[in-house]
C-alpha cells in the first residue's frame, strides 16, 4: 500500500506547437483577399480584360437609358457646355479677341478636359460607389477604375465625331495633323487612369473626397486655358512670374489640350506650345499611370472592407 502512494505519476509530454502558417502552405492555402506580387496582379488585369471592356459599355449604356434622347445627350452636353462658355468668356469677357478660329478652339477644349474631368469624378467612386460588387465578387480592383477611364474615352470618341463636323462645317480641312490624335488621346488616357486609380484609392478609404473633387476640378479647369489661349495670356501679361508660366505650361490639363489643338486646327501653331510637350505628356503619362497603378495595388487587399 505504501508503495503505491509513494509512487509518483507519470508525466505527460505537452504536444508540439502547430505552425499554422507551415501548414496551409503544405496544404496550398493562402489568407483570403491577400495582395498578389505586382506581376501576378497585372496578368490577372490582363485576364479580366474582357470583363473590363464589356462593363464600361454597360455602364455607358444605361448612363442615359431614362432619358428620351437617350445616347444623343453623349455629345449634347458638352455641346451645350461649349455654348454656355462661349456666351460667357467668348463675348461677356472678351476672352475669344486674338484667337483665331475660337468656336473649334473652345469646343476642342472642352471636350478633352471634359475627358479628363468625368475620368477623375468616376475614378474617386469606383470603389466606395461600387461596394457590393466589390465585396461580392473576386477580382482586381483596379479594373474598376480603368474601366471608368475606358468609358470616359468611349464618350470622348462621340463628342470627336461632333467635333469633326464642326471642323469641316468652319472650313478647316483635314489634315496629316489629325493622326497626332490617337498618340495624344493614348497619353490622355494613361494620365486619366493613373489619377483615377489614384482618386480609388484615397475615395475608398474617405468617401468625402467625392464631395470636394468637383471643386478642385474647377479651380485646375479655370488654369488649363480651356476657354482662354494660355500663350497669348503670357504675351499679354509680361509681368507674371517665370515660375507661374512654367506651372501652367506644364500643366497636365492644359498639354493634353494644345496637343489636340495643335493637331485639329490649323490656326493653332507649334509655337503655341510649351517647350518639349511631347516629352512633357509622356512624363505625365508615365508618372500617373505606372506610378497610380502601383499606389492603387499597394492597398488592394482593403478595399472592401471595414
């Protein structure tokens, strides 16, 4: 009896501690919503690109569905936008004296930055206007965005058809010129999204930003010569700051404009240009596209979420 109380108990060795990490890797599992590498993310891009293309259609489809003139209104209202600018700063303000050809100058301006204008407004919502797509479908986010982008340039595409006739009804002949549209549009384009994406990023996480942009928009509106000849501006005002001139001739908005002047109206000359332009455009084109696409792709696995 006593030997059986003073025997000790057995002990019990604790198991070892799983690895949990170790093992869904054996396993082939990974953390839901994770961010893929930058290469895997654009090859998924790359597959979706139908899904990319079809969903901006859709959307410019049904942008004017209720409305009775239905897809008419894609060049009407910035038609309209154009006659409205024209009454104010071409005749109320005088802006339209020493510029040549003005209704064609106008109109180009107008619907180029109108391009980059809806791209950006559609590009801030993406994301936070689009949650339960989001949240209920896998797919790269950043095709919401570029798909924005590609319906915008879709729009631009009829507004161009109207101003083509508009061109040839003022007796502006067609010219080799005109095929510097599609290197300028390219590059608009690249610009557009990469703000867009941008815009995404920083509307998903403060929805708020949706409700400031068309003010800022407004303000980066008035100092890209949409309504006004920029150069003609610095001869008349010798006055102004060289940085000022190099500012404005270095704005976005306003290079991707004189590039579409440039080759649709005869009128408008090389020397209306800022120096180096095109290499201006592509810079901005490279910097905002590749630059907002990696921004974008850095925070994908948050969208969504919260």
């Amino acid at each position: 009896m006593s030997q059986v109380l003073d025997t000790p108990p057995p002990t019990t060795t604790a198991p070892a501690p799983v690895d949990l990490a170790d093992l869904a890797a054996r396993h082939g599992l990974s953390v839901s919503g994770a961010r893929p590498t930058l290469p895997q993310y654009v090859r998924q891009l790359w597959a979706r690109r139908h899904f990319i293309s079809a969903f901006s259609t859709a959307k410019l489809t049904a942008q004017y569905s209720q409305a009775k003139l239905g897809q008419v209104w894609q060049v009407l209202t910035p038609l309209l936008n154009a006659a409205v600018y024209y009454f104010i700063f071409g005749e109320l303000m005088g802006t339209s004296h020493g510029v040549p050809d003005y209704i064609p100058f106008l109109v180009t301006g107008v619907f180029v930055w109108t391009f980059t204008q809806s791209t950006i407004m559609a590009g801030t919502r993406a994301i936070s206007g689009n949650l339960g797509l989001v949240r209920a479908l896998h797919f790269p986010r950043a095709a919401l965005p570029i798909s924005f982008a590609l319906q915008q340039l879709q729009q631009l595409l009829f507004s161009m058809a109207a101003l083509v006739v508009i061109l040839l009804c003022l007796g502006i002949p067609v010219s080799a010129s005109w095929l510097l549209v599609i290197p300028t549009l390219f590059l608009q384009f690249a610009f557009n999204a990469g703000v867009a994406m941008v815009m995404a990023r920083m509307g998903a996480k403060t929805p708020d930003i949706a409700q400031l942009m068309p003010f800022l928009l407004r303000t980066w509106m008035y100092a890209s010569g949409v309504m006004f000849s920029i150069s003609a501006m610095m001869h008349k005002h010798t006055d102004v700051p060289s940085w000022v001139t190099t500012a404005l001739q270095a704005n976005p908005g306003a290079v991707y404009i004189d590039l579409m002047r440039f080759a649709l109206i005869d009128s408008f000359h090389a020397s209306q240009l800022p120096p180096h332009v095109w290499a201006i455009a592509t810079g901005w084109a490279l910097l905002a596209g590749v630059g907002g696409f990696i921004y974008f792709w850095k925070a994908e696995e948050t969208y969504g979420r919260g």
